[in-house]
C-alpha cells in the first residue's frame, strides 16, 4: 500500500470514528438539537466566553446577518443572551445562558463517554502513542501558519 492509499484509508477511519462517536456509539443524544453552524456558536461561547456578534461571526467566516439568524434561534431556546454593549448599542454581545452552559457541559460528558468507549481497545501506552503522534501533526500544522 503506498503513502496515498494508506492516507485515504486513515481518512475513512477516523470518518467512521468520528460517526462512533458522535451519535451511534451508545449514548443518549442531547434533547436540544442544534445545526451545525448553530454548535460552532455555542462552542465558540464556551471556550472563548462572551463575544461580540461581529467578532464572532468573522471567526466563525459568516456574514453578521448569517449569525444573527442563527443566534434567533439559540435565543428563542433560551441558550443564548445577547446585550448591547454600553458604550456602543450598535455592538451586541453574546454570551451563554446557564442552561446553555449545562446542555455544553452535558455534552462533554456524552462525548468523553463515546470516546472512553470507542478507544477502550488500546492500552495506555497506544494512547500516549496517539497523543504524541496528534501533538506532532497539531505542531507542524500550526508552525505552518506563521
């Protein structure tokens, strides 16, 4: 097998890893479904905290218009709050409401659990392996955007 098959055959196992673990591996699936687009919001809030629509829809690569329609609907299910900034009311800032910060935090554990499951047939060692091995493609990849 050469460099491009054995390329195209990790590609299509972490594919199906990824489908293991992110909905056909066991776990209940959380109750509020989102978009895509709409979970790229909510992570974004979670890991970065509160954001300025702007900014974050420049983060995110969509139109502010685009995020707006998709923070609507975070909002009408009580995920999301938005306010204007004091100094400029032209500026709307986000920020996660506790229940959207118990739904991220219900995720994560639904996650760990899929992939404590999916990766149970490795040893230790394998997964330090494994890390090292990401940590080493994360590192080339990032030295390659400065």
């Amino acid at each position: 097998m050469d460099r491009t098959q054995l390329i195209a055959e990790i590609v299509e196992d972490m594919a199906s890893m990824r489908r293991v673990a992110w909905g056909h591996g066991g776990t209940k699936p959380l109750k509020r479904k989102l978009t895509h687009a709409q979970m790229g919001i909510v992570c974004m809030l979670t890991h970065a905290g509160p954001q300025y629509l702007k900014d974050l829809a420049a983060r995110l690569q969509m139109t502010p218009s685009a995020a707006t329609q998709l923070v609507n609907g975070l909002e009408h299910n009580h995920l999301v709050t938005r306010s204007s900034d004091p100094n400029d009311r032209r500026k709307i800032r986000l920020a996660l409401t506790p229940l959207g910060k118990r739904m991220m935090a219900r995720a994560h554990q639904e996650r760990m659990k899929s992939f404590t499951a999916l990766l149970a047939p490795l040893t230790d060692a394998e997964l330090r392996q494994w890390s090292a091995l990401q940590r080493k493609i994360i590192a080339k990849k990032s030295s390659s955007h400065v």
